[in-house]
C-alpha cells in the first residue's frame, strides 16, 4: 500500500468505531494519521497508541473545523466518518432538537469538512474525499428519518463535489460499509425499531474491514468511484477490498 505511506490523513469521529479503527489501519500502514472528534481524552490515547496528531473538533460547528484544518496544514485525503443515529424514533414520536442536532453533525459536518479541505487540495491539483456512507441513502427504514435523510444527503453532496473537482484533479467519493460492530449497531439493537435490530452481532462486520477499505479506496480503485458510494454489500465490493465474500 506505497500509496498509503506518507498521506496526511484526516479522520473525522476518529475517537471510536469506524474511525478509531481505520486511524489504527492506516497508521499501520505509515500514514500521517489526524485524529478529530469532540472526545479529547479518547483522541489523546489514541494518538498515544498510534503515533497520530489529535484535534479535538466539533464537525457541527465551522470555526472548529477551520481551526482542524489550519493546524493540519496540507490534507491528502479527509474521512469524514463522525456521524450519529441516536435517538431513534418514529417520525411521530421525535424530539425536533434531537433530529436536528444529528442534521448538524452528519450533514453540516461533512459539508464542513469538504468547505475546509477543497479549496487546498483543488490548489494542489490533488487529494481525495472518501464520505462514510450507508444503505440508508437510498433505502427507507423505519424509525430512521434523521439518518436516512442525512446519508441522502451526504451522497448528493458526494456526487456535487464529485462535479465540482473532478476536473482539478480531486476525488470525491463515497463509502457504505453495511452494519458494522460498533456502538452504534448496539444503539440500533436497543431500539428495536425495524429489522436491522434484530440482527445477530455475528451479521456485522469489524470496524477494521472498513479501515482496509478506505486504505484501497485511497489508492486506484477510487477513480472508479468518484462521484458514487463503493458498497462492501456486494461480492464484487468485499473482493476489491481484499475483504472475505458475503
């Protein structure tokens, strides 16, 4: 993975889950890996662990995300993975504020990490975007309006940014992994809302596959998905990753 040695990497929700283990993943790899999220303590002994910068970092609010940018310098490639699911709720039956706060955080942070990174990377005619993505961008779930709307919207801005700096020489694309072991999959099992709770923790995969994935998808095969979602629900999509088949 020579195209991963070197790469200042940023890694946003880089505290736990996906984040955390991709940080480890390509860190392993030689990458220069930033870690942002709101939790200062878990950044810090992450970067101990890994030999990585932490910059604790709200994506939802723009100041901080421009401060994690300035102090970064040059970015090779931004994960923006901080996202969140919780509460869940029948539309019916949602808090206002609870629903808007996750619009905050998985769309206004993910544009905020795009508005941050593009212009230096359109500057340098190079770097590559990879937007933590789901299923749920095209398919509706059941006590999922917040997070079914927002992954929407974060493939329309994959696809908008894909449009916009695919001609400077900048990748934009998307990545949905299917259900992950994280704490998240255990907040949607609580809930018991709609059949992806219901699933055995054996169903999903370990937050390092996706960690192996975005370390591919920073090299050739993400020229093949710009402007898309690469899925690891496929066969064709585990084989690309060097991931074992469904």
């Amino acid at each position: 993975m020579e195209h991963v040695t070197g790469k200042t990497v940023v890694i946003t929700g880089a505290s736990k889950g996906i984040g955390a283990a991709t940080a480890r993943v390509l860190a392993r790899l030689g990458a220069r890996v930033v870690l942002a999220a709101r939790s200062a303590e878990a950044l810090a002994d992450l970067a101990t662990d890994i030999g990585g910068m932490a910059v604790p970092c709200d994506v939802s609010d723009w100041a901080q995300v421009q401060s994690l940018m300035s102090q970064v310098g040059d970015v090779d490639v931004l994960v923006n993975n901080a996202g969140l699911i919780d509460p869940i709720a029948r539309l019916a039956d949602s808090d206002p504020d609870a629903w808007g706060s996750v619009v905050d955080v998985n769309v206004k942070g993910v544009y905020h990490g795009m508005r941050a990174a593009l212009p230096g990377m359109i500057a340098r005619g190079s770097g590559t975007i990879i937007n933590i993505s789901s299923g749920a961008a095209t398919g509706a779930l059941e006590g999922w309006s917040h997070y079914c709307a927002t992954k929407a919207a974060v493939l329309s801005l994959t696809r908008v940014a894909d449009k916009e700096a695919r001609g400077a020489g900048v990748r934009v694309l998307g990545l949905s992994p299917g259900t992950v072991a994280t704490d998240m999959q255990r907040d949607i099992a609580a809930s018991g809302i709609n059949p992806v709770s219901q699933l055995p923790w054996d169903a999903h995969i370990p937050p390092e596959w996706v960690g192996q994935t975005i370390a591919v998808l920073m090299g050739p095969l993400g020229d093949d998905y710009r402007g898309v979602d690469f899925s690891l629900k496929t066969e064709e999509g585990r084989a690309a990753a060097g991931l074992p088949p469904l």
